[in-house]
C-alpha cells in the first residue's frame, strides 16, 4: 500500500474551529418545536440529540411534512424523510438515490468534504453505488455467514458470562463501560484478530468519528483527523503482518487483503473501511446493549413480562433495536428529478432518511412510543436499513443482544437505572455515552 498525505501538510477544509462552528449554530435544544416555523426546523441539529429532545420535533414532521426541506443547516441543504413506507422505497431505490461519496455519502455533512484532499476524503463501501459496493462487500460477507456466527456464539457466552458476573452486585456503575463497550470492544478484537488489549484502542477510534466536529474533544477537524489516520498507522502494521503471513488468515484484514477488489485500496481508501467495520461492529450493538436496558426500565411493565417469559428475548431484541434506533439517520443524493410524498426532489439534492422516525411510524408501529417486547412483525423495523446496503452484521448484533440477556436474567432479578443517561452528541448514531446502573439479584 501507497503512503498516506502526512496530516500535517493537508489543507484545513475548514477556516473555522469547532467551537465557532458550534456557536454559528447554536440553537436552545428545548425548545417546543412546535413553536419554531415549520421551514425553519433543522432536526438534524446534534444539540437535540444530545438533550435527547428529538423525538418531538420528528412527531412534529411525521404529522404536517413527512417529506421536510431544511433549507440552511450547519450540513448545507437537505430534505427529511420522517415516515416508514418513503424511507424504504429510498432505501431500496439505488439507482434514483446515491450513496457514492463523491456526491455526498451517507451522512448529513459528508459533502462538506468532497473537495478536501485524502487526508479527509476516505471512501468505504457503504458509500459506494454498484459494481464497486457489491464487489468490495462480497470480500468481507464471509465473516458474517450463519456457519460463522455460529462456531462465535460460544465465545460471545463465555465473555458474556465473565463480564457479567464481574459486575458489583448493589453498587452503582456505569453500564455502558462496564457491559456494552467491554463486549463489543472484544468481539471487535476478534473479528479483526489483533490483541484483545487493543480493543480499546478500536472502541477510541470508533468514538472519534462521531466526535470529530466536537469541540470538547478536538479543536479542529484537523486535529481529529490527525486522530483518525493513527488507526490507519495501526492497521497498516497489520495489513503487512497479513500479508506476510504463510497461509491465509480467516479474519476482516486478511479478507480485505485478499480479495481482488480490495487489495490493492490506497491508503484513505483502507482506512475508510477499517473505520466502517469498526463503527459498524460497534455502534449498533453497544447502544443497542444500553438502550434495552433504559427501554425496560421506563417501561416496567414489559419488564415484568421479560421475567415472567424469557422466551420471549429474540423477539425482544428486534424492538429494542426498533425502539433504540442506534443509527438515527442515513443519507441518499438524488440521482435523477423524483417525486417523493408530493415533493419535487431535484437532481443532486441531499436526501435523509431518518430511521428513528420510521421506526416511530404509528402507520407502521401501532403504539410506537412504547417498547412492546412482544410486538408483532417488529423484525420490519428499519434500524439495519433496506436494500443493498442492509447492514451486513445484522445478525451479528443480534445474537450478542440475545445472548447478554438470556445471560443476564440467569444472574439478575433487575437492572436498575439510578441516574440520567447522557447521550452521545451525533445525529447520525443515536449513542448513549453514560448510563448509570445498579444489578439486583
């Protein structure tokens, strides 16, 4: 592989820092969105998704403007997609809607950085149209086949297991250190096979993409992209050590190695999908983990039913995917002129579709608001996505979630939340940072 452009010698994109670009767009996320012009509504602003005031300003949408033009925005232009049945037909319509990169990508900002230099420019194969999103996928499937997971699902019990009766039983800790990272950080260790005592290094890594325009963390995009290019540092150690290696290895970064369509990436290229294998073995289990456990203590009823039925977990695990929505929002450009619920959508135009507002579609998801462990056809929800680029671990996420709880209520009468989550400030993964716990027995 090609050396990397030293981050040091990139030209900033931006002439601002964070924190003005923050104070540019500062707006009081408590505010009654019904009390704010329906054009001047931005619902993307990552301010409501950390206050964890969202969900009023999407009700708000799905009742006046399923299909929502924000007009200006600290992500430029772009329209909302807020009810079930337009974002699936966008999610499942490649051809009139884009994914690639050089349009966009997938998410509200990324076209801020279309004409930054590779330093900051780092395409993944979420963020490619066919052929070369299929081709690039098809290298990495194999890990994620049911033969796999399943020679994974007793690895994914015994950590389970130890993590869980580490716990310290009636005192207060932080759940999503404690369980949700710890898992999924050493499950990530695995499927690219380094040391388990770098997981936290990937998990750190993980977190900087979401952290990267925050000014409690990095100054500059600069500087969290200097961060980033430390994991291609990592990983390039490894590609070589692959490379080198006598026979073939069975993990993500001797697939991409090998496989004809990504072996021979340049350097921004690779870090893009180290980064998209790591975010998205991460993201969507984790917060999924933490969010079930805060989904089931506001809603004790279903709690008691839980108990009552265990049986009752695999179906539990799709509605709390549902009712998490760990990943808010994806993002389409729009390839051709398109109609969409009585909107003229033009050539070019960003496109968001917001799974945690689909997944709230009372058309859809009768009683959306409340978290029903024994839902009907909740495996529809949208939370992996639809199409082509339906996320890939899936089934993954899911057996961790069913195996931690059917784990759990082994151990535990109750987890007990006994503070205030604080949430992640994204509104592209609907994270929680803390959630404050104790374990009951």
């Amino acid at each position: 592989m090609a050396e990397p452009s030293p981050v040091a010698d990139a030209v900033e994109p931006f002439e601002l820092s964070n924190a003005e670009v923050e104070a540019e767009w500062a707006i009081d996320p408590y505010r009654d969105p019904y009390d704010i012009p329906l054009t001047e509504l931005n619902p993307a602003h990552q301010a409501r998704f950390e206050a964890d005031t969202m969900l009023p300003c999407f009700e708000r949408l799905r009742r006046e403007a399923p299909v929502h033009y924000t007009a200006d925005s600290q992500f430029g232009p772009y329209w909302s997609v807020c009810t079930y049945a337009p974002i699936k037909y966008v999610d499942t319509h490649e051809k009139l809607f884009s994914s690639d990169l050089a349009k966009g990508g997938i998410r509200l900002g990324g076209q801020i950085l279309q004409a930054a230099d590779s330093t900051y420019h780092l395409p993944m194969f979420i963020q490619q149209d066919p052929p070369k999103h299929g081709a690039q996928r098809k290298v990495v499937a194999p890990m994620f086949t049911p033969r796999h997971l399943a020679e994974l699902e007793a690895v994914i019990r015994q950590r389970a297991c130890v993590i869980l009766d580490g716990l310290p039983v009636g005192e207060t800790f932080d759940w999503v250190r404690g369980v949700s990272v710890e898992l999924t950080g050493q499950m990530l260790a695995t499927l690219f096979d380094v040391p388990q005592d770098d997981r936290h290094l990937l998990i750190h890594w993980s977190d900087t993409v979401e952290r990267i325009g925050d000014p409690a963390y990095f100054e500059t995009l600069h500087d969290g992209f200097a961060e980033l290019w430390k994991c291609w540092e990592y990983f390039d150690a490894v590609w070589k050590d692959r490379v080198a290696a006598e026979a073939p290895g069975n993990d993500l970064i001797s697939m991409l190695a090998q496989g004809e369509s990504t072996r021979n990436m340049p350097p921004n290229e690779y870090l893009g999908n180290i980064l998209l294998l790591i975010v998205g073995g991460n993201d969507t289990t984790r917060n999924s983990i933490s969010g079930g456990v805060l989904a089931l203590n506001r809603h004790p009823a279903e709690y008691d039913k839980l108990l009552a039925n265990p049986g009752l977990i695999p179906n539990m695990v799709s509605e709390i995917i549902r009712w998490q929505s760990p990943v808010a929002h994806m993002v389409r450009t729009a390839n051709v002129d398109v109609q969409l619920g009585g909107e003229q959508i033009r050539t070019g135009d960003r496109v968001c579709m917001w799974y945690i507002s689909g997944n709230r579609d009372e058309a859809a998801f009768p009683e959306a608001e409340r978290l029903l462990i024994d839902r009907q056809n909740v495996r529809k929800h949208l939370s992996f996505g639809f199409g082509i680029h339906r996320c890939l671990g899936n089934r993954l996420a899911e057996m961790q979630l069913r195996i931690v709880w059917e784990e759990i209520l082994k151990r535990f009468k109750r987890i007990e939340v006994v503070g205030e989550p604080v949430y992640l400030r994204s509104s592209f993964i609907h994270g929680i940072r803390e959630l404050p716990v104790q374990v009951r027995v």
